[in-house]
C-alpha cells in the first residue's frame, strides 16, 4: 500500500475521456442580455496561490463597439480572477474586431472589485464554482495506487468502510466524511511536470493519467484542519475522480440534489 508520507490526502482528477474534455473546451453560454451574450471555456479554468480562481469569458455584441479613433470591437475576450470573498480583477482583456483580429489588449488590472449579489459578475463567479472539483461526491469504491488489486484479508475496517462517505469540495470549505477544513486554497500544477510527482512520490503511468490534458490541482488546508495539510487534485475518464485518503484512492462520484 502507498505511504502517504508527503502528502496525506491527495485529491486526484484523472483526464477526462475524450467526450468530457471535448465538452470543457467548448464555449458554453453563461448569461444572454439583448445587446450582448457572454459564453465561458470550462478547460481555462486554473486555480492560483492566494486562493485565486482564474476563468476565461467571452462577450460577444450585437454591434460593434467603439474603441477610439476608427475602431470598433465586435467581441471581448477577458480572464477574470476571483476569490472567495466575491472580490475579482481583469487578469487579461483582448478586444477583437468583427474579423477575429485584436485591436487592443489590457494587462492585468492590480486592483480588486467587490461584485453585485445577482449581478452579471456574480453569474460569472458562481458558473467558475459549478465546475469540477468543486461539488458533492460520494465514494463508490476504492484503488490502490501501483494498480494491485486490493487484498481484503489485509485491508483495515476504516478502508472498507469508505464505500459511501460523502466528499466536499468548495471554494471556501472541504470535507471528507467528518474530517474538514475550513479555510481550504487550490492551485493548479501542469500534469506534464514529471518532477511535481517524483517529489510526492506517485507514478502517474499505473493511474492511466494522460499528462497532456488538464492540470493537477493541490489543495492545501491553511486552517490546518488536516495535518499535513497539502493535498492534490487531478479526472477520471468516465467523469468521475480519484481522492487518495490514508493511502488508498478513493473513487468519486458526483452526488446529485
């Protein structure tokens, strides 16, 4: 069995089957008003240190908008940062005319806005909070990490007794069965970056990661709910996800409500 020495709790969210991470990289319609749509890209989401979420929007106008001079932008493209006190920034803004080329681009804005209770910016933050991991999941069964079949003779009660616990993630709490955490930050980690694995001592291969698609995902408990605290997050090719909890990964599925 895997010693979970570094990191206790690991979340994991193996790629994503070839439908699903289609799915993720399309544009999917967030807000629709009479002079404009806004559309977001689920496969730009990362999470930042500072417990920073960063989100890909598209606006696209009715008519063009003026810029200066003679020009005019048909659509924006803007990478917006949120955090979990409802606050949010500009990251990147590119506007683009009628014909797809830029005409203008605006780095990131230092300062942060607090956003409207209902209002389009808080439609934005709470679609960035719908998307996995963060949701309601139930353990249905559970691996081990080398790709052993599991050994029932030699296996704890508190292993075999998994099957069912609920699994929180949200942006601003976590929970495996009774164990929380209350102040929890994620950032993202390319799945390419061999070394970040070497250092946890985990082997991808028998997991059946596909390190070019999507990130890792390390959770980190800064209320020290969970010592240690780091965990990581990466998703399962039927959608579901992998939560490796006191040496075991834990298999995930989505809870419905």
């Amino acid at each position: 069995m895997l010693r979970a020495t570094y990191f206790r709790v690991v979340f994991l969210t193996l790629s994503w089957s070839l439908s699903v991470a289609a799915q993720a990289d399309k544009w999917q319609r967030v807000y629709t008003a009479e002079e404009f749509i806004v559309d977001v890209k689920p496969s730009t989401l990362t999470y930042q240190p500072g417990g920073v979420l960063r989100l890909q929007f598209r606006t696209s106008f009715s008519k063009p908008e003026q810029l200066n001079g003679n020009s005019k932008y048909k659509t924006r493209l803007e990478t917006i940062e949120f955090r979990a006190d409802k606050r949010y920034r500009y990251y990147e803004t590119v506007l683009l005319d009628a014909t797809g080329k830029a005409v203008a681009t605006y780095p990131l804005a230092q300062d942060w806005k607090t956003f409207k209770p209902g209002g389009v910016t808080n439609r934005l933050f709470d679609f960035g909070m719908s998307l996995p991991p963060f949701g309601y999941w139930n353990v249905t069964t559970y691996h081990y990490a080398d790709g052993n079949p599991k050994n029932s003779d030699s296996e704890s009660r508190e292993i075999t007794n998994f099957r069912g616990t609920d699994v929180i993630l949200q942006f601003n709490g976590a929970a495996v069965g009774t164990e929380r955490c209350s102040s929890p930050s994620y950032e993202s980690h390319a799945l390419a970056d061999k070394d970040f694995y070497r250092k946890l001592g985990i082997s991808l291969e028998p997991l059946g990661v596909v390190a070019t698609q999507g990130d890792a995902v390390v959770l980190k408990c800064e209320s020290h709910d969970w010592a240690p605290a780091p965990s990581l997050i990466l998703p399962l090719p039927s959608g579901n996800m992998l939560l490796l909890w006191k040496g075991v990964f834990l298999e995930l599925k989505k809870r419905r409500h």
